[in-house]
C-alpha cells in the first residue's frame, strides 16, 4: 500500500526546506489530448516564425493545417476552455502582436547587410575579428548559398505533381529520420519549402569518416543549392517541421507479399451486375463496379439486388485483391479518380421508386483495371491517367 503524507509530515518536510506539491490527477479523454497537443504545435509555430498561422495557397501545407486548427478551437466552446490557460500569447482573442523587425535606420552596415541575407566576404585585412576559423571555412563550404535556378521550368511540373499527389493522399509527409532517405529523386519539406533533390553526386569519407556526397537540390521557390547530403540532413534535424515526402506507393496490396507482422486492412473488389437495365445489358463485359471493403465480399453483396449501389440486381465478382497496411478510402478515391473518365452515368429507381444515381460504376475493360492494380503496387501510378478512347492507362 502506498504511504500518504499526514500533516505532521507536512510540516516536518516545510522545516527542512523541501517544499510540498500537491499532485493532481487530471483525466483527459483522447480527443482532449489531442486538441491540447494540436493547440501547442500551433504555439511552436507562433514562437518560430513571429506571427499567427495563416490560409492561402502560398503557405506551405502545415501553415494552412495550423491555420484552420486555430480557427476551429476559436469557434469552438469546449476547445477554447480546454486550452485557454495554455494561451500565454494571446492566440484565442486575436491579441498577439507579431513579432517586428528591427529598425532599419538604427543598423551600421555590416548588421543591414546581414539583416538583407548579404554575406560580408570581403572584411579588412586588418579586422582580425572577422577572420573566420578553419572549422567555420568547412561549415561554410557545407551550407552552399541558394541561387536562381535557370531551368526550373523542368522541375516546376513536378513540384505541382507532388502536391496533387499529397492532396489525393497517394503521398504522404512523415519525419525526418535518417541520411540513407536522401537519395536521387526524392522529395522533403525543410523551412517550410519543398526540396527535390535532382543530383547526387559520388559518395565520399569526410574528414569525420562519414559518408557524404555533393547534392543538387532544386526548391519550390525557384532556387537551388550546391549542398552536401549531410548540409541537408542537419537542415532537416534541425527543422521541427522538416518531412521526407512519401513516394507514392500505395503500400503492399497482395496477400502473397505479406510479411510477418502484417495488418490485413481489406480488400478490393471488381463486380459485374446481372440488371436488365439497358445500358448495362448492352455493355456488361464492360461495366465494373470498383471498390474496397474491410467486410468479406461475400457479406458486402450479400442482397445486393435490394441496394442502389448495386444496381438493384445480383452481381458476379470478377476479381478481388486483399490489402495489407493501407489506408483503404484513400486507395478507393485513388482508383475513382483513376477512372474518372469513364465513370458511369446511369440512373436507377431505388425500391422505394426514388431515382439514384451510383458513383462506384465504370465502362472500363478488365485489362485496364489490372493494369491499374499493378501500377499502383509498383508506385507508378501518378505518370498515368485513363483514356477512354483508347480504353487504357496512358502516360501523363
């Protein structure tokens, strides 16, 4: 049994000199975690850049993510009671000051021209003050100075690509975590811009004994550095919003490369229907019904005929592919948008002679739904779109 401090305990404790704190017990539901641990990351946004989050499509995506969490727990009663003592900069009332500048007017030279982003590489010999250590010449040599880059019309397509892609959620942006994750091609989010890295030249020992490389990378800013790899990783470390942005792989989706430890988390299911309607009996080798479930198919047709979403008749499964670690509604929207071309638009009456019209119907061949299948288990999905007048996937 645990021991309780009576008062005379108290007291002695008081007359040594150690102070006692009364513990409390506070029980907090998950969501109120939550929004407790979303409204501090709001706080480190504030504390890093000088001002409130904010909406436009100019922000980088964890800005405007910040910008309507805040707007939300400011609307929202409950919210702002659960963290209005957390609010020390005046984030709940619209009364936080950003920070300003420094006077202009009141800087020498040298701090202007510091204050402008403008290196001072030329001091007076005489100023030995500014003779920088070997260490700091090293240092500089890393952290190469970012210039225009002359073809980024090149590169600006893919930029664009990539963000599409984190909308749809073929992407994803996770931490940062380890220097063999820069590599030719890949994408990252350091200081709140996009970095590509185009180049990657040999890999070398430095004077540490770690490996290290000269790298290209191109921002989506229009600019680009000459940085090394390990320039970046610190950039990256550093940055506590810095991200690696996912490539966009869909994950393992068959049951025979599953390894230990895997989740199942669904399956994808290709129908065909047995209505009369006229359209479809005019094209059924052609009209698929394409989705996903975390229910055995048979369960999730089970009296299809009296569901809308079925057509009102029986259907034939054509073919299923189980999914293991994969979050099933942004793989199910990822293939509508596939074949959002050749979506069906037909209309049906409901058993209760209400018209309705199903989303989840394609006039799309076998061959290409496959072919789909496969490009989205190899990662090469996002360079091709459905073309329904050659009724396959065509590159981008």
């Amino acid at each position: 049994m645990a021991k309780t401090f009576t008062d005379e305990d108290d007291a002695l404790l008081a007359e040594l000199g150690i102070e006692v704190e009364a513990k409390r017990h506070v029980s907090r539901t998950p969501r109120e975690e939550r929004i407790i641990a979303g409204f501090e990351e709001i706080q480190k946004f504030v504390t890093k850049h000088g001002r409130v989050p904010q909406h436009g499509e100019d922000r980088d995506i964890f800005e405007r993510l910040y910008a309507v969490r805040l707007d939300r727990i400011r609307d929202q009663a409950e919210c702002r009671e659960l963290v209005v003592l957390l609010d020390s900069q005046g984030l709940l009332s619209g009364a936080y000051q950003e920070t300003t500048g420094p006077d202009l007017d009141s800087l020498d030279d040298d701090a202007l021209l510091a204050e402008l982003g403008v290196e001072i590489t030329a001091p007076a010999i005489t100023e030995l003050t500014h003779v920088r250590s070997t260490a700091e010449k090293k240092a500089a040599d890393e952290v190469a100075a970012r210039e225009r880059c002359d073809d980024f019309a090149t590169f600006k397509p893919l930029f664009e690509q990539v963000q599409k892609e984190l909308n749809s959620g073929m992407r994803e942006t996770r931490p940062f975590e380890m220097k063999a994750e820069i590599e030719k091609g890949r994408f990252f989010i350091v200081s709140g811009q996009k970095a590509y890295v185009a180049e990657k030249g040999e890999t070398n020992i430095n004077d540490q004994g770690r490996t290290d490389a000269r790298l290209r990378v191109i921002f989506d800013n229009g600019t680009e550095s000459n940085m090394l790899m390990r320039s970046l990783q610190r950039a990256l470390n550093k940055d506590e919003a810095g991200r690696r942005i996912t490539d966009p792989s869909a994950g393992p989706l068959f049951s025979d490369q599953t390894m230990e430890g895997d989740e199942a988390s669904g399956t994808i299911y290709v129908l065909r229907s047995k209505s009369d309607h006229p359209v479809v009996a005019a094209n059924r080798e052609l009209i698929h019904k394409i989705s996903v479930t975390n229910l055995s198919v048979e369960k999730r047709i089970a009296g299809a005929h009296l569901q809308p979403t079925f057509l009102m008749a029986n259907v034939e499964v054509v073919a299923t592919y189980d999914l293991y670690n994969i979050n099933r509604t942004k793989l199910e929207n990822l293939i509508h948008r596939i074949f959002e071309p050749a979506r069906l638009d037909i209309e049906i009456m409901d058993r209760f002679g209400r018209p309705v019209t199903p989303r989840e119907w394609f006039l799309v061949p076998m061959y290409a739904i496959k072919d789909a299948v496969e490009k989205i288990k190899d990662g090469s999905i996002s360079g091709f779109v459905y073309d329904p007048k050659q009724a396959q996937l065509t590159k981008r």
